[in-house]
C-alpha cells in the first residue's frame, strides 16, 4: 500500500514534469522571432462627426469621382486612394469593409444637413463610398483630394468594419498641409508617431494631363477577429 501511494506520487511528479517540459518545448517553438518584433502602433482613432451619409447614396461604390453611369464626373484633383487594413502584427485583415465620406469640391457633404449654404453641391460627387479589403488587407478609391470646410482642415473620414463589428472610426489628413497645426481634432491626437499614421503623403502621378494624385495609408487595427468557419 505505502509502496503504491509512493509509486503514485512519482508518476505524478514525472507527469507534471513532463506536461512542464512540453509546455516550454511548444513556448519555445512559438518564439520566432516575428514574436520579439515590436508591434505595430494603432491607426488612432478620431470622432465620427456629425456628416456620416443620414441617407446612404444609391451608388455606393470606390469610386466617388462618378455617380452611375453619368458622364459627367466630380469637381476636383482626382486622388487615387488606397491602402491596407492590417492587425498589430502586420497581418492582413481580410473582408474588412472600409467606408469614406467627405466634402465635395465646394465644401459639402452629401448628408441632408451637411450642404454649403453659399456654395451649394457639386451634383456629381458621391460622397461616401465602399470598398471590401481583400486577401492581402488591401483597398482602394478613386476620389478628389479633399478641402478645407468650415474651420476644419482638408480631411477624409473613415471607418473600417468586420462584419457588424466597427473596428476603428477616424480621419485621414493631408501631409503638409498648413492648417493641421490650427485643427481642434488634429490638435488631438496625442503622439507624432500617431499623427503619421493618419497624415498620408498626396503625390503627383507622374505624366498625368489632369493632375492625378495618389495617396497610400496602412490602417493598424488592434484586433483582428477571427475569420468566420467556412460553412458546410
Ligand atoms: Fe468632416
């Protein structure tokens, strides 16, 4: 019996020995060295405003320069915007939906209270629009490249979903531009490594007749949620 109860005792003891010496061989094994990489700061996020489309337009898709079919296309420098959705990690994060909205050439958001009293609105700009990230985290618009309305510096707004799930709401700004520093909301953003992730670099594209531009932002969300299981 005492010989028994010591037999068991060191089968215990070996097990749990054994368990530790697993769960270390498989935390070693984790330990690439893409996991002592420092993660990636957050895109920061920013109010929503009071402008997000009261009613959705019909035409809801990446390209805001034409409305339809019309042949008729928005006011403004074209900017060819594009980016990727990505976790902390750099992972891509796939089948995210990325909406814009944002003035028109003449200061007005589409949003039934959101029009330039003096100026009115340009009839061909969209306003909003939607893109769905695909394999690699990647999106894109065609847009104009935004302008100053209202006191606030020239920016974009955005925000990116998974499913129903909202996993970040903020704004993009131009680089360089003189009235960032004058912006209540981009006063607010509290470090220079944040205010980078939101302040995208417009270029030129080169031999373009009419002035194109293009614009790139990565957006880091914090989480990435789990890809739905594919159904059976
Ligand atoms: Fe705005």
């Amino acid at each position: 019996m005492h010989d028994d109860r010591l037999d068991l005792d060191a089968y215990t003891l070996d097990r749990r020995h054994f368990l530790w010496v697993a769960t270390a061989a498989s935390a070693a094994l984790l330990m690439t060295p893409e996991a002592f990489a420092k993660e990636l700061t957050k895109t920061p996020t920013q109010t929503e405003g009071p402008f997000y489309p009261d009613r959705l337009p019909l035409d809801r898709d990446n390209d805001l320069i034409v409305i339809g079919k019309s042949l008729t296309p928005a006011v403004g420098t074209i900017v060819h915007l594009t980016g990727r959705v990505i976790d902390t990690n750099g992972a891509p994060v796939r089948g995210a939906d990325v909406e814009i909205w944002q003035v028109d050439n003449r200061g007005s958001y589409i949003h039934s209270r959101g029009a330039n009293r003096r100026r009115g609105r340009d009839p061909n700009f969209q306003g909003y629009g939607k893109a769905s990230t695909d394999e690699k985290g990647r999106w894109r618009f065609r847009t104009i490249r935004p302008v100053p309305y209202g006191g606030r510096t020239p920016h974009i707004h955005v925000i990116v979903k998974k499913g129903r799930r909202r996993l970040l709401t903020t704004q993009l700004y131009i680089k360089g531009e003189q009235r960032n520093a004058r912006d209540f909301l981009y006063r607010r953003i509290r470090t220079q490594a944040e205010r980078n992730l939101i302040t995208l670099d417009y270029k030129k594209v080169k031999d373009s007749k009419i002035g194109e531009q293009t614009a790139h932002v990565d957006i880091v969300v914090g989480v990435t949620p789990k890809d739905p299981k594919p159904k059976k």
